[in-house]
C-alpha cells in the first residue's frame, strides 16, 4: 500500500516576501488619502486630457511674493516676449489649449477684462499643446486678441512650476507691476473674481 505524499511546508523564503510586500503596502494606502487632488485626477486615467484645478484663488502679500518671474517665449506671429518688459504694468499670463474645456468656459471672460483693462493690464497666453491653427480658430471663436506663445516643450511650464502645478490647465497668474506673482487661480478664471484680483493690483503703488 503506497504511504500518503507529505503534505508540502510553506517556502519560507516566499512567506518573507509576502509579508515585505505587504508591509510596504500599509503606509502607501495611508498617504493616499490625503493625495493631492491634482495627482489624484492625473492618476485616474479617466482620459479626460487634461487635469482641473479647483477653482481654488490664492493672493501673495506684497511682502511676500519674492522675485520678479523670469519667462520668455516668442508668440505665434513670432514676437519676442519676455518677462522683464512686463515691469511697471499688470500682466495677466493664462495658461491654456483649446480642447480644455474649463479654458473654452472662461476664455470670454478673459477676453472682456482684456477689452476693459486695455490701458492699464497686459494679458498673455501660454498655450501648453496646440499648434498654430487650432490656437488661432479658438481665439477667433472667443474674440481673443492678446497674444499667446505656444509652450509644447514645457520650457515656460517649467519657469512658473513654483505656481504652476504640471498639468494644471487652466491655470491663472495676476503678475504686479514689479513682475512678481500676486494671485493665482487654479480652474476656471470666474470673470468677478479675477476682475478684483486685477483691480487690486493695478491700485497697488510700483
């Protein structure tokens, strides 16, 4: 009669691993809960094509902004732009691309507080993805006509990570007359909202 085959021990080795693993996996699930809403959105994969801010409005004390910005591009039409021509005006510098759908939501109000601010405050565009023709006919849709400079390469994105969080589109900088951030917006640029922000800074002594 055939004795009864062992009844086989557990790899001691593969024990180890599991309970690394799952060691490591406990602090990993804690720390997801206070995960960063805008790398939450960029974890899950939902292809919206672009991450949301929310909404939220932060502004800088005068005695805390820091330095001037340091960015230059060349538009479209290709003109220079650069950052140091902005000193002793409010600038307003919009990060954008036309399939965004927050950014089709707020473009009008950018484009009446460009019109109504015309004498006092410089817009500009930084569009993150499109080439020339798809920003050109987004602009003709809302009736924008400041200039914007396209920034596929992240070079721009990359100067402002400071207050521009990495796919954070639509993301909104009121930049003050001595060129230092003064508010942000990340999300939709609410049109009451960001026309106090301007207001304020153009009130502000250089």
């Amino acid at each position: 009669m055939p004795l009864p085959s062992p009844v086989p021990r557990p790899d001691r080795r593969a024990l180890l691993r599991y309970a690394v693993v799952l060691a490591a996996a406990v602090p990993l699930a804690a720390c997801s809960a206070a995960e960063d809403p805008l790398a939450a959105q960029a974890r899950a994969g939902n292809n919206k094509n672009y991450i949301a801010g929310d909404g939220s409005v932060e502004e800088y004390a005068q005695d805390s902004r820091g330095e001037a910005v340091r960015v230059s591009g060349t538009t479209y039409d290709g003109d220079a732009v650069d950052s140091a021509d902005w000193v002793g005006q409010v600038t307003v510098l919009n990060f954008w691309y036309a399939a965004c759908a927050p950014c089709r939501v707020e473009a009008p109000h950018l484009a009446e507080l460009n019109a109504e601010f015309a004498d006092e405050v410089r817009f500009v565009g930084v569009n993150v993805r499109d080439e020339q023709a798809t920003a050109a006919a987004f602009e003709r849709t809302f009736g924008i006509d400041y200039p914007s400079m396209p920034d596929r390469d992240g070079a721009i994105l990359l100067a402002m990570t400071d207050f521009v969080p990495p796919q954070a589109v639509p993301t909104t900088l009121v930049i003050d007359k001595r060129g230092r951030v003064a508010a942000r917006i990340l999300g939709v640029a609410e049109k009451s909202t960001l026309k106090t922000l301007i207001a304020d800074r153009v009130a502000e002594t250089a």
